[in-house]
C-alpha cells in the first residue's frame, strides 16, 4: 500500500507541476503567424503587423520572434537545419495580454485581416483548457486514490489486530486479572504495529523509489517537449516521502484505539 501510495502521491505531484507550468506559459499569450512574401517586403509587413497588434486595446506586449529561435522550436520535428536552407519560415509574433479572460483573439484575428492578410492567430487558452482539465482530473484521481489506500490499511490493521486480540484473548484475561490497565495492553499492541509498519514502509518506499528513478531516466530519452516537468524539488521530496511516514503513525493510532475499544466491550 505504501508502494502504490508513494507512486500515486508522484503522479499527483507531477500532475500539478504541469499545471501550474502551462498555466504559467501560455495562459496571457497568443502567436501570431505571418507567412513569409516572395518579394523580399517582410521587414515592413512585420512592421505593420506589430504596430496593429500593439494598437488593439488589451495588448500588453508583442514582440518579433527571432528566426534562431524559430529553428529551435522545429529542431525536434525536422531536425537541424544547414546554415545555407532555403526554407521559407513565416514570422512568429510573441503577444501579451493584459486580462486574458476578458480578450478576445478575434478581435486581433480581425484587425490583422485588414492589414496583413494571410495572418493567423494561435489562442493557447484553446489547447490550455483541455490539458487543464485534464491535469486537474489526474491530480484530483491521485488524490482519492491516496485516500481509498489509507482506508484500506487502516481496514487491514483493523483486521488484524481483531485477530490478534481474539487469537491472545486468554493472555490478555490474565493480564487483567494481574492489574494490568487497558492502555499498557494497547501499547503492546501498538508497538508491534509499529514495528510492522516500519518495516512495510521502508520496504515500499524504496520499491517505489526505485520504480520512479527508472520512470525518470526512461523519461530522459525521450524528447522533453512532449513530456510534463518530471523535475524533482525538495518539496516534492517531501510529500512522497510523507506517504511512508502516513502510513506508520496510522497503523500505530488504528492498532491502539481499535485494542482500546475491544478491550472495553471485553470488559
């Protein structure tokens, strides 16, 4: 249980950074894609381009793209490209918005339209929304799945503390009758708990270690761009690893009270 916890708690944890991530980067933002013209007449194309986008009431900022950069971003679907390619690139615009929930890209889409035929806008809200939902629909899915599993250890430590109490029933008669209180009992019961836990939880945890280093060096071969941020921070750290230390303080409260109300009815 600590296993699929810790792996479902790092599933949770890396559902949120890429929400956060695309949420941070592309909500605010539009591009504009201008083709290129044959006649050599970009640099004053672009210029006109800029000076409309930048007249549209709620732009914050547009910026030209420079054409290194553009290669960059094809690098990992064409590959490298010779310095002497003569492959027409459009022109990438770079557009911040002040409010992004009150603009609209069709009023940009529509100045442009006028002015530089050919335009296109790209509104990265569009492509956003669904991975945000989607985002919040794993972490939200890790979240109850991290619950069902401390439900069901603390079902299973029930359980067998039931059966331990039924299984030493005569020992635990005699040590009443010697004097011995309820909560000296429970804490037998208690610190063999313990003991079990810990051992359960380390062994889990280094599983589930071991299973997410290989998920990321599996992760490192394979182009980052179509991957969420698998980066560990430490207080990413410290929310799987809080999963192992759940799991032994709960097996210890659910062993003590489930002995300390058994011990009442036996009574």
């Amino acid at each position: 249980m600590v296993f699929l916890g810790s792996l479902t708690a790092a599933f949770a944890v890396i559902a949120n950074h890429s929400l956060r991530s695309w949420d941070n980067q592309l909500t605010g933002r539009l591009t504009i894609q201008i083709p290129p013209l044959e006649n050599g007449a970009d640099s004053a194309r672009l210029d006109q381009a800029l000076e409309t986008i930048r007249g549209v009431p709620g732009v914050a900022t547009a910026d030209v793209i420079e054409p290194a950069t553009v290669s960059a971003l094809l690098e990992p679907w064409i590959g490298t490209l010779p310095a002497d390619a003569d492959l027409p690139m459009p022109h990438l615009i770079d557009v911040a918005v002040n409010d992004p929930h009150d603009f609209k890209s069709t009023d940009l889409a529509e100045a442009l339209a006028t002015v530089v035929p050919g335009a296109s806008v790209d509104d990265h809200r569009i492509f956003l929304v669904g991975l945000i939902k989607l985002a919040g629909t794993v972490r939200a899915l890790a979240i109850i799945t991290v619950v069902i599993i401390g439900m069901s250890a603390v079902a299973a430590v029930v359980f067998a503390t039931r059966s331990g109490l039924a299984i030493h029933a005569p020992t635990i008669e005699l040590l009443h009758l010697m004097g011995a209180p309820d909560a000296y009992i429970a804490s037998l019961f208690q610190r063999h708990a313990l003991l079990l836990g810990l051992r359960g939880s380390l062994l889990g945890a280094l599983v589930a270690a071991v299973a997410l280093a290989s998920i990321a060096r599996l992760a490192t071969e394979i182009d980052t761009a179509l991957l969420p941020d698998l980066a560990v921070r430490p207080l990413d750290v410290l929310i799987i690893l809080a999963v192992p230390v759940t799991a032994v303080l709960l097996v210890m409260a659910t062993a003590r009270l489930t002995v300390l109300r058994s011990l009442v009815r036996m009574a």
